[in-house]
C-alpha cells in the first residue's frame, strides 16, 4: 500500500521529474521546491538575470561546489596514504620514546621531526612562489574557509610558540657540553616552520588550488601530518614532565609538582652551564599550552585547504552581514557580567590555589566549580530558550549543499568531545570515589552540566547556522536558480526589471520581531560565556590537576594523558563556538 | 588569464548550462558528458522507456540515492550524540576499572553494559514488530549493504561468541558461592542480545528505513554504541588477562604466561566448586578473538544502517555477474599452492611454537615470517602489474556518486590501519633493538613489505571497485538517463526500439582480451593469497607475543594493547578485501 501511495505521488510531467531530481540532490523536499517556484517571484527575477550572461552563468555553475576531478585522480589517496603512514610511523616512535626512552630516546623523534618539517617548510615556500608565478593557480577563494578568528589565533599561538622556541633554545645552550646538539637544532628549525606555515596560512587559507592538484594535495597531507605529529609530541612531552614524579603525586598539587620536576629535570651528571636555565624551563613549559593549540589550528586550516583542494566555488564575496547592538540590551549586559565575574574568579583562583594552606585551596576551587556552574546553568537555560524559539520560528534550512558549513559542523562537534571526556572522566571519578566534600559535589554538578550543556549547545549552533539567513537584503540560492530556470521556460515574466540584481536589493528598517530579538540577545549572552569559558582554562587554569580526586581514581599518567589530550580541544571547541555564535547572531 | 580561458570554455545554451550542472553535480566531467550523449544512442533508448511510466520514473529519481529528510531531521543529531555520550562514558568506566579497579570494578562496569544491552535488545524486537506490521516501512533495499561475506561472518563469528558465552556461565556457576551474580547475568544477557542482533542484521542489514526514521536513527547509533563498547570491553579484558603478570613476560612467551595467568586468575580465597573450572576458562579466553570480530562485524553493519536510514535507493538488484574460471589458469593455481602452504606452515608452526627449546620457537617463527615474506612478495609484484594495467587499460570510472561505495572504500582504508599500527610498531622495535638475528631480520623485512604492500593493496581495490564494470550486457546509469532526457527532448530517435530493455540485452560470448584476462589472474592470485593472510591471525597465530622483541622493547601493556586492537582489525581488513578481489575479478 504504502509502495503504490508513493508511486501515487510521484511527478508526471517532464519538467516536474527533472525538477523533483534537481530538488532531491539538493536534498529537499520537493513540495517545499514547488511552493519555493510559486512563491519566489522575486527570487525568479533574480535568477532570471543569472541566465543571461556567461558571467552570470559561471556563478550558477560554480555556486555546487563542486570538484572537478573527483573521480579521475589519484592524488588524494597518495596524500591519505602519506597522512596514515607518517602519522602511524610517529605513534609507533612516540610510543617508543615513552615507554623505552633508551633504545628510542627523545632525540630520535626529534630528528624525524626535523625530518619531517623540512620537506614542509620547502613545500610551503614551493607553493608560494608557484601561485606568484601561476595566475591561474588559485581561481577561486571559499569565502568560509579560514575565518579571522582562526587565523587570528592563530598568529596569536604562533606568537608565543615561537617566543617558546627562544626559550628553548636559550635552555639548551646551557646543556651543549653535555647534551644531543639535536636539542638546539629542533627548536630553531619548528621556529622557521612556525614563521612559514604562519605567513603561509594567513595568505592562503582560502584557496582552491586548481592546478597541481595532486603535488598540492599531497603536500597539505604532508603539511597536516607535521601539525600532527608536533601537537602529538608537545602533549606527551607535558604529560612526561608533569609525571616525573607519580608517586609522590598523592600529597602535591600540580605546581608543586611541577616545580619539583623542573627543578630535578636535567641529569645530575649535566649542570647548565648558565644560572636562568630554570627560569627559561619554566618560561617554556608555561607556554606549550599554547603551541598544542597552534598545531590543533593550523591542522584545521591545513585541512579544509586539503578538502577544498580543486573545488569550483562561488567566487564573489558573500553578503555583508552589518554588525549593530540595536535592539539587544539584555543578552550583552548578561555576559558582560558574566565575564567580568569569570575574569575575577579567574584572578583570585590562581592567586590562591597556589598557597600552602588546604583550606585556602579548597575555597579557591569551590569559587571556581560555583562561578562555572552558575555560568554553565544560565548557558544552559538561555540555550533551550534558543531551542523553542528555532522551533516556533519555523525559518527555512539553508538550501544547498555547503561542505565548508558541513566541515565547520563536524569540527565544532568533533572538537566538543574533548570537554566530554573531561568531564565524563571526572564524573565517574567523583562517582567512583564517593562525594565527601562539598568540593566533589560541586565538581560532579559542574560536569554533568557540562555535558549538558556541550549536548544542548551544538544542537543550538547548528539549527542557528543551517537556518537561511534573515536577510534583510533576500539573495538568490542556487537551488532556487534551477527551478527557475525551469519556469522561466514556460512563463517570461515581463514585468519584472531584468538588469542584474536590480530586484535583490531591498534593505529593511523597522524594529525586530520579538523572536528575531530574542535570538540575538541569546547568541550574543553565550558568545560572552564562552569566552571567559576558553579563557580560564586557556591561561592556565588547571582544576583538574589542583583537585587531586583524577589523580587518586585513576592513575596519574593516564589523568594527565586524558586532560592533557581533552583541555586543548576544549578550548578550541570554546573559541569555535564564539565564532559559530557569532554568524548565528549575525543572520538571525 | 586562466580565468577568461575558463569563461571561454562554459556552456551558453540553456540546455548546455542545464547539462553541466547536471553534470557537475554528479562530479564529472562536462566534456565526457557530452561525449556520452553523442555516443550513446543504445543509452539513450533505455533512457528513453526509463521517462515513459511512473515506475521507470521512480527508478530514475530514486537512483540518485538520496535522502528524504537530510536538512530538516534532528534525528541524526540526537543519534549521534547518544552515541558521543555513551561512548565517552564507556570509556570513562573502562579507563576506571583497568586504572582504579577498587572503586570501579569489572563487575560495574558489566552493570552498566547489561543496562545499555537490554534497551538495545528491546529496540530491535520493537523495530521487528514494526516493520512487520507495517508494510510501508522499509520501500527500499540497498542492495550493496550486507553483502554475503559480512553476514556470513556475523553468524560465523556469532556462534563462536555464544559458545563462549556458555563456557562463561558454565566457569561462573563454580563461582556463585563467592563472586557476584552479575557475573553470571552479564553472559546470559550477551548472549541473548547476540542472538536477538544476528537474527535483526541478517535480516534487516539491507534496509533504508523511511518511517519512524528518527527512532531508528537513535536505535541504531544505541546499537552502534553497544556494539563498540562490547568490543571495547573485550579487548581491555584480553589485555589484562595477558599482561596479570607483566614482570615476568620477558622470560615467558604468551602461551606460557596466559596458562600461568589462567591458573592463579580466581581469588585465591575462592575456589571453583566444580572441578573443570580451568578448562572452561581456557576455552573461553580463546574464543575472545571471536567476539571482538563479532562486534567489529556488527558495527561494520550497523554503521551502514543507519546511514541508509531514509535513503531513497534504485530497488531493482544489481547485474548478475556470473562466476566462471574461464580463460583464467595461473592466478587460481598460483594462489591455491600459496594458501596450501600457507596452512601447512600454519599447523607446524602452532605445534613447534609451544615447545621447550627455544632453538625449536625460532624455527617455527623463522618458517612463519619466510612464509608471510614470500607471500607479500609475491602479492606486491602482482599488484603493481596490476595497477600498471588499469593504468594501461583507460577504462571509465564508473560515474555517479555511489554512497555505499564510498563508505566501502572508507572502511576498507579504515580498517586497514590496525595492521598499519602493529607493523609500523614492529618496525620501530626490531630498529629501536638491532637486528641481533635473522628471526628479527625476517620480522623486520616482512613488516615493512606488509605496509608496502597494504597501500598498494588499498590503490589495486579502490581503482578495481571504481571503474566501470565490463558489462558484456550494459547497463544505462543514471547520469546518462540525465542527458537521455534533454538530447530526447530535442530529437526522438524513432529508429530505436521503444519497449523497456529491449536494448540492453546484448551479450557477448568471446575469449578475453588479455588486459582483462590478467586482471581476472591478478585478482584470483590475490583473493587467495588475503584468504591464507586472513586465516593465519584469525585462528590464534600470534607471533607478536611468540617473539619477545616487541614486549621488551615496549612494555608489556603497551604492546599487548597495540596488539590486540590491531590485529581484529587487521583481520577485518583481509576478510574485507577479500570480498573486493571477488567484485574487482567478477567486473574486470
């Protein structure tokens, strides 16, 4: 029955099959198609005007995103194999370097490492002076690849990796009579690598390359491979230190600890032969935090240049989404307060988490687990609020297939699972361990809303940021194109201006409905939270080692390895969010 | 320049652009589009019926494979966070009980498993109630999903799982006196949810469900989540089994250690109460292997489910390519003496390697490894040939985008890390250590032919399953019912036959040419080579453990954890490609 129903329903006509087919790869329902055809007087207009001319007609095609060689190349499985095996290679030498440290010691991974960046660096430089000479190398930029935000911190890490480097190398020289020269070279050759793929991304994050397709696959693999690799060695290199002493790891706190393994770090046979060793060991093991999350942001440029590698886009700008606090007043004054109380909790935790006392520590971490979970709460609340508005709003998805929004979703939610397994991890420690203070309880509430939270959130960014855009000025979809190029066929409007683009612009100023409001005032509070969220935990906060319950249920080496792995992205998943919120605040 | 070159080059007409976005949306290439539509009068006739009837319009609109419901459900984001969430969880409680193993013990950790079974279990007999109940749920059968070999296994593997299942309950029964009951409840749940899942995947593996799609999102990624913590936990408990006496491992080889380990595993303040506790125990734990490919297998299936949860699908079945050795000799015999030889090396090495002498364990694995070399040796010669002649051969890649395919080839690659890991970790150990002896001598040469010869292996399929296939009775596809549609438009050829495959049935019954002919070889050569490679693991040769480089050089639980994800995976990947082989011989 249900098989005759659908035959039933099916499109008789010519015209009707082709646009039902057009309508399904689109993946869209095709009745919403028809009433999109009858409804869209001005968007046929639009449409209409794009079928005039070879210009026009090279947006319309460009505007699938589509590949033009995905079927006949051979590059990206030779850049996949090259990916897998010099990842796996790694592993088997990080493995190595930890769990033997002699055969395999660190400065056989340093060397493949110099190994490795080598060829990148060259690549990178090959690259540049190949699309200087080519003009025809890079025809088309994706708009949405390589936000600000992304390359802004990126330089920003950049910045203070390389300050680490000098760090670095000032440390080493101190042990050159005694130790691999290998030490010094490693950190000036990252330094270069970091200057190049710095100024290399900047430039070039938003390419399509179109010719050389397979070198250039080949070489983003490569170039993410590196990324890789360093953000690999960086996390076992600060899980190491912090775990120079584990049995001692009961009765001292991380700093403690970590002064402690500072102090003792190099051979007692080899002395550093100049007296700030320790303030530059210091000094550079304070800012790995922030060369883990430059390899996690160039990996992420790295590979939605790789994925967009002979990708035919749209290549004019897209629309210009005026920014304005008009109409909200709540929402930003809500996370103002929010901030400003996060920053001060901020302040007072590291001052006070450090004392000797444990009842002075204990009320640094009650104040820090109550101002998250305050702010988590109030997160969480807003958000559902977000949620019913986007299902009262009723607001069309966004047609068409985007890979650049598909690939933003997928590493919005893939970076969440950092904060999950943190916070996941803890919930069953605390569990495990039995709530005897008011510190675990606030510990366990502080998790499990984070779940939450995280859960709640991501649906939330998504439905924003899949919804199309209330444009005030309404711009043409591609979808919409092809159905009206069908019904241009049949009826030629005439009554209709035909110059280009005469019909689009028809800009809006009245007050905004309460829904629209509502949804701004949301997205700009949760923009707010989760910067001091990515703030406290980015310059230093670490509750999870000055609590000491992870490090009592399970074993120290493993909780550094999962808060090791899981904080960074943590944090990129917090500074993601913003700038996912932010477009939400924008188009709605 | 190369932008103009690129205007010059576009469609003008609007049939033209039509076609090309057409064309473009289907990833290929506009020119080879049009070439088709001049060449392929017989295609267009078959098209030309395909427009006449509904039911020919169904196909060609369902061919597209696409999804009904991929911008507006929320399905697939509650789905996938069910499945982020009790993952990360599991993780958390297995990372516990391994770590901390007091607060968190095994038996909570069954606990939790039992209480995400029973609920999956339910779900599978509500979606067999439901979907026999009514009719419209499933329309559509993907006929490429759960193919024999993968269901085959299932059950294969099923059985030996619930055998295992039973030793387990008929062990703990000895134990009811003094070990919680859960311990008993747990197998007799997993065995019920085996049997309840075998019976709904061999079933049902096929389908795209098109109502309560939501619901069966949820459901499966539940199933997915069970599946993956099932063989998570057995992986973990094989580890810890291996490695109860890690101090010890450097003088004992596996098999000693594991009936040490097997003998002193109960408390030693409870004794069994029925004396053939020990042999249930050793049966058991050699039927582990078994259970974690179960759940490979399940997921493997299950993952494709619930990708084809709403997907519109051609339901015709595909063409019948009939097996025959014809024409080929060389490849079938080459392959069969390798698999016999293999197997006889099998057998003298699993006897020899459990002897006393070690001079006796270093011929067996000096036999096993010269074996294997040959093998690989041979494989990646003929593979190469291989590839030189799709080179060669210029044959089409088979055109439209095929979802299963893709997801095939990404299992395939995917799977084919885990024997990626253990070689390349063989690798770094045999260097890290010397090569002291010709045993380590062959393990290092046979672990680096294997990557060689695994990413060849990789190209040979993808390129094999890609192309298109040499129907000797072709088949129209549905981008040329695409073209059909316009170039009919224009002029209808009244000289071709108009009855619905009236055209397409022209066999063709001639000796090969010998490019084909050396594919078919090539790939019978392969199929059976993979089969022996596929058997040895599978059956509990384990040379990782026999030869103790790789637990001295990495410590034991780092390389029985190594080892044991590894290998499922290795043997996932040689039963997969075997099943390729077949459809790259059938359509060479």
């Amino acid at each position: 029955m249900g098989q005759e129903e659908d035959s039933d329903a099916l499109p008789v006509t010519n015209q009707e099959i082709h646009a039902s087919i057009l309508a399904s790869i689109y993946g869209m329902d095709f009745e919403a198609g028809k009433r999109d055809e009858a409804e869209g007087v001005q968007q046929i207009s639009t449409v209409h005007a794009a079928a005039l001319g070879q210009r026009s007609a090279s947006v319309a095609l460009s505007s699938t995103s589509v590949w033009r060689d995905r079927a006949g190349s051979w590059g990206w499985m030779l850049s996949a194999f090259i990916l897998l095996n010099v990842l796996i290679l790694g592993c088997a030498l990080v493995s190595g370097s930890v769990f033997n440290g002699v055969q395999v010691s660190n400065t056989h991974l340093q060397v493949f490492l110099i190994i490795i960046i080598i060829p990148t660096t060259a690549w990178m430089l090959f690259y540049k002076a190949y699309t200087c000479r080519e003009e025809e190398a890079v025809l088309y930029k994706d708009v949405h690849a390589g936000p600000v935000w992304l390359r802004g911190g990126l330089v920003l890490f950049g910045v203070c990796s390389l300050i680490m480097d000098v760090f670095k190398i000032a440390y080493y020289v101190g042990y050159t009579h005694c130790d691999s020269p290998v030490k010094i070279v490693f950190p000036v050759v990252q330094a270069v690598f970091i200057l190049v793929q710095t100024y290399f991304l900047w430039l070039h994050a938003k390419d399509c390359v179109q010719v050389q397709r397979n070198v250039t696959r080949c070489g983003l693999m490569l170039t993410l491979a590196t990324n890789l690799m360093l953000w690999m060695t960086a996390v076992t290199e600060e899980s190491l230190h912090q775990t120079v002493y584990p049995d001692s790891s009961t009765n001292y706190t991380s700093r403690t600890l970590l002064l402690r393994a500072a102090a003792a770090d190099g051979d007692s046979s080899c002395q550093c032969s100049h007296t700030s060793c320790s303030i530059f060991e210091h000094a550079y093991y304070y800012l790995y935090p922030f060369n883990i999350e430059y390899s996690l942001f160039a990996s992420a440029m790295t590979y939605v240049m790789w994925k967009n590698v002979g990708r035919l886009v749209d290549d004019h700008p897209p629309h210009e989404h005026r920014f304005h606090l008009r109409d909200v007043l709540l929402g930003p004054a809500g996370g103002l307060v929010v901030l400003v109380a996060g920053i001060a909790t901020f302040v007072v935790y590291e001052v006070d988490v450090l004392a000797e006392e444990q009842e002075k520590r204990d009320m640094a971490l009650t104040m820090y687990y109550v101002t998250n979970t305050v702010t988590i709460i109030l997160m969480t609340i807003f958000i559902v609020v977000g949620c019913v508005i986007f299902r009262l709003e009723r607001r069309e998805h966004a047609s068409g297939k985007n890979p650049t929004r598909s690939l933003d979703m997928g590493l919005l939610v893939g970076s969440s699972m950092g904060q999950f397994t943190v916070s996941y991890f803890t919930i069953v420690a605390v569990l495990g361990m039995g709530i005897d203070s008011h510190v675990n309880a606030l510990n366990l509430a502080w998790s499990i809303l984070t779940v939450v939270e995280l859960c709640l959130q991501n649906v939330f960014i998504i439905e924003g940021i899949r919804r199309e855009p209330h444009h005030d000025v309404r711009r043409a979809s591609i979808f919409s194109n092809l159905l009206a190029l069908h019904a241009q066929e049949e009826r030629r409007p005439s009554h209709i201006p035909m110059s280009p683009r005469s019909s689009i612009a028809i800009p809006v100023h009245k007050p905004l409905p309460w829904k629209r409001k509502m949804l701004k005032e949301i997205s700009a509070f949760l923009l707010l939270s989760n910067i001091i969220l990515w703030i406290m935990p980015a310059f230093g906060a670490r509750p999870q080692f000055d609590n000491p319950i992870g490090t009592e249920f399970y074993e120290f080496h493993m909780w550094v390895a999962v808060v090791n792995i899981g904080l960074p992205f943590g944090i990129f998943y917090r500074m993601h969010s913003v700038a996912s919120l932010f477009e939400v605040y924008l188009t709605s």
